[in-house]
C-alpha cells in the first residue's frame, strides 16, 4: 500500500486550478468580483456572470488583463431558461464546467408584520431558487463528467439573527442555502460532486459602504462591531482563500459543509 504523504502531490499543487472552469454569478461586483479574481489567478478560466452585462463585461476584461481565460455572460438566476442557457454557453465555449460559485443574491431590512408578499417571494427567489436553479442546471453536467465543485454564498444569517436590524425573509433564505447545500451534497457525494457553502459575516461592499453614509447605517454600525471579535468589517478579499480552497482539490473531502467567515460573530 503507497504512502499517501509521499505519493500525494504536494499541497500547493493540490490548491492550484490549473484547467478548471468555473462561473461566478453575481460576479460583476462585490464579493462575486473579488471570487472571480481569486479562482483565475489559482489558475482557473472563469465566466463571469451578472444580470447587468456592463459590469459582468467590464470584471471579465480585468481578469483578461491579468492574462485569465474569461467570458462574461448575463443571466437572471430565477429564470430556469437562462440559468439553463447560461452553463450551456459556458460548455459550449470551453468544453465544460467544474467549479459553480453560486453567489448572486439580496438584501432587505423589514419588519415582519409590514413586509409584502412581493418582497418576501423576491427574497426567495433570488437568494435560494436562484440558487437551487444554478446548482441543478450546474451538477447535471459535473455528474456526467463525475467530478465537480459547487459553492454557494450562504450567510452568517443562516444560523444567528442578526441586529439591530430587522431582516428575516433574509435570513431564512440563507438558512435554507446552507440546508440545500447539505442535501445536495449527500444525493451527490458518490457521484464525484462535492457541494459546500460560505457564510460571510458583515463585509465591506459599496453597497455596504453606501448603507453606512445613512443615519441608520451610522446607528447600526456600533452595534455590528461590538458584537465582531475582531471589531471590523471582512474585505471581500478575506472570502477569497476559502473559496480556493472549497474549489480546489485540497478539498475533495469536504462536501456537506458551511465555512462561516466572520470575525468570530457566531463565535459568542
């Protein structure tokens, strides 16, 4: 019986990305921007996908210029048609798909007892149909390849409430990506797919950025820090190695699981 210490290509390898395809939906800015980085310069080519083709295209062209295989495509994830169409052009372009960064998504702040229906169904929509939708159209073509890696971005909502604010169709949503992500993950683990999630704490976006110039981003943000272990926000860089890693073959046993980064928040 071979030595798997000594016969195992080294760890460094077993992080690179070299001849995988990945896509990224959501991936024309934020944390989406920042995973499509990181996933071409581990080595892999990466579709980056958005619902606003500018900033899909103008992300795409940065990682062109860092010498990264890239395509961008645009796609609404609640609509099964162009989820379908979105990894087919993907196969069609480079002649498969390993890595799916399911990552497009929403936030509200609302009350419960005023929240609408329309809002409520949105939320759902797009943070786990939408979800459910890109790893469905996603896993059909790893399970026939047999092998393949699928991520999707949960939340630190998915297991804490959070406050002050009020936001729970948000936090159900992601709650139920971190259940859909388990299940997945066992109809799938025999079959050479491995499934697992993220759930990032508070992280610094523009949109976030944006929210704290407000009187109630000012009042909300004390309260974020006080209860952070290490009193300040994640940059979208810190998503970045997990994601590497959770793509990569370093991680072929992992499936199942959810990689909570968030400055020790669930921690208390």
């Amino acid at each position: 019986m071979s030595d798997p210490v000594l016969s195992a290509p080294s760890i460094l390898d077993r992080f690179r990305l070299d001849d995988r395809i990945a896509l990224v939906t959501g991936g024309g800015q934020g944390i989406g921007r920042a995973l499509a980085h990181a996933l071409g310069e581990a080595g892999a080519r990466v579709a980056v996908v958005d619902i606003n083709q500018q900033t899909a295209d103008e992300v795409a062209h940065e990682l062109s210029e860092k010498g990264i295989g890239s395509l961008a495509l645009t796609a609404d994830v609640t609509d099964q048609a162009q989820v379908e169409k979105m990894v087919a052009a993907i196969v069609d372009h480079w002649g498969g798909l390993t890595i799916g960064i399911n990552n497009a998504g929403i936030g509200q702040w609302a009350d419960a007892e005023s929240m609408s229906l329309a809002d409520w169904q949105r939320m759902m929509n797009l943070n786990l149909t939408g979800v459910f939708l890109c790893a469905q159209a996603e896993g059909k073509v790893m399970l026939e390849a047999e092998y393949g890696k699928i991520i999707n971005t949960a939340s630190m909502s998915g297991h804490i409430v959070n406050m002050p604010q009020n936001q729970s169709a948000y936090n159900t949503s992601k709650a139920g990506v971190i259940h859909l992500t388990r299940s997945l993950a066992t109809e799938w683990a025999t079959r050479g797919v491995r499934v697992n999630s993220i759930s990032p704490g508070y992280t610094r976006t523009q949109l976030v950025d944006d929210l704290l110039q407000t009187p109630e981003g000012q009042k909300v943000m004390p309260v974020w820090m006080s209860m952070t272990p290490v009193n300040h926000m994640a940059e979208v860089t810190d998503l970045q190695g997990a994601v590497v890693f959770l793509a990569s073959p370093a991680s072929d046993f992992v499936t199942g699981h959810d990689l909570v980064i968030d400055g020790g928040y669930c921690a208390w």
